[in-house]
C-alpha cells in the first residue's frame, strides 16, 4: 500500500481542508466508483467523503492515515468481489476502517438466542422479487403490531440438524435461532441481494431466521442479523439455500432451535 512523501502530504493538505468543509456526497449503492481506485487523490477524496458520512473521528494523524490504508484495501476487495459476483454485491459500509480480524474480533460471537419477540422489531416490508409476496407465516418481518406480542417463553426446541427441510418447517410457524459461519469478508460489507459466497461451517455467530423466499430462480433464506440497519438490506441478509449441502450455506442448518412456550 505504500504511498511516497508526496502523496502523504497531499493527504495532509485534504485532511487541512476537509475538516471543517466536508460533507457526505450522494452515494450510489455501493459508496463508490471505480473511477475511485484511479487514483490517489480520488482515493483520498473518497475515504473523506466517506469519514464525513459516517461522522467518523480519529485521534491522531497517524490514526488517519493508517485507516485510510485499511479502507483503501477494504475498496479494492469489494470492488473485486462486485466484478465476480452477479447475486449479490458488497458495499462500503461503516466498516471500512475496520481491518478483517478488528470486525472479527468485535462483532462476532455464538450465542445463537432468540430475543422476546417485541411490536417495534417489526421492519419495513422490501422491495424485492417474492420476498413481499410471501405468506405472513413465511416471512416475520412482516408481522403486524397485532400480530406480534410481548411473551416469555419456557424453553427451546431443536431443529433436526443438518436439515434444511425442518428448518423452514419450522420458519413456517415462528422465528428460529440459527448459528452461522460468518467470518469470510464478504460477510463485513454485505449490502444486497442473494449471498452465496465463500464461508464454511465453523459456526461463529448466533442470528435468527426470520422467513424465506425466492428472487430470480433463487432460493434464500432471510435472515436477521445484529449489526446495525445500515448493514446488508436494513441488518437483513438473504442466504442462498438448496444448496446441495447437508449442512447449509455457512453452517445455516447445523444448529437451529425455537423457542417455546407451555
């Protein structure tokens, strides 16, 4: 990533001039162009645009500068990534400072437990092929206030594992507890569409499924993460299913449970 002299102080020079006037630009969906990666001046244009938009602060120079090179390397993989992939795209996101094992570190955890199912966790319908057109018992976010009530449950029950079949079985009556691999990088700036990317089965995170669909030929399964509104589709991501694999992508069927109420 090495950068001469000069260029350290025409990102000096930005950095002088920006404090005070920059704003967030309009954005595309996916933060960027890939005119940004052109040069150094429209890299460093970018990743102040960016700071501003996310209201980001460091406490140093040298701060600065070393989470713009994360950043730099954050929007070469993404831009990759975008040119292989045609299901689902990555972003930047406010994570883009972040190196991968930084995102790691702090937002992954396995504790895959179902919250108590509250009116304000119902989330604005999506605009995407089928996904609005499922029946309310295949997809939670669709739930209404009346329909969704404040409860204490007694227990879990599992999810025969490795089988996918029980789990949208399940999905059909009630939110499930799945556990996931979501330690590949493409998980940390997910933004849309059906993920079918590498990851393996090494569960590392607790999420819940909430519904399931299909979207040009796609079968997914929809699920609810915990990183923020402003990650993947509104802190949703759609996860390919028949997939051939027992146990799912990224592990999705190893570990399931909902939860119960006598």
């Amino acid at each position: 990533m090495g950068f001469s002299t000069t260029n350290l102080l025409v990102l000096l020079l930005s950095i002088c001039l920006t404090t005070c006037l920059a704003q967030p630009r309009d954005f595309s969906i996916l933060g960027y162009s890939e005119d940004d990666l052109k040069s150094e001046d429209r890299s460093i244009n970018l990743f102040e645009s960016w700071v501003a938009k996310h209201g980001k602060s460091y406490a140093s120079f040298e701060e600065k500068w070393l989470r713009f090179e994360i950043f730099l390397d954050n929007l070469r993989h993404i831009n990759e990534r975008n040119k292989q992939s045609d299901s689902y795209w990555l972003a930047l996101n406010e994570f883009a400072d972040m190196t991968h094992e930084e995102f790691k570190a702090k937002y992954l955890g396995l504790s895959p437990q179902l919250p108590r199912i509250r009116t304000r966790d119902a989330t604005p319908n999506f605009k995407y092929e089928n996904a609005v057109n499922l029946p309310k018992s295949m997809d939670w976010r669709k739930k209404g206030a009346a329909e969704l009530e404040v409860v204490t449950i007694n227990g879990y029950e599992d999810v025969p594992q490795n089988n996918e079949e029980g789990l949208l079985k399940a999905l059909a009556h009630q939110p499930v507890s799945v556990a996931i691999e979501a330690s590949g990088r493409d998980f940390q700036f997910y933004s849309g569409g059906v993920f079918n990317g590498p990851c393996g089965s090494e569960l590392d995170h607790g999420v819940a499924a909430v519904g399931y669909g299909t979207s040009k030929g796609q079968d997914y399964i929809i699920v609810k993460n915990s990183w923020g509104p402003r990650w993947g589709e509104k802190g949703y991501i759609r996860m390919k299913r028949n997939t051939g694999k027992p146990e799912g992508l990224c592990g999705i069927n190893k570990m399931a449970s909902y939860p119960t109420k006598k």
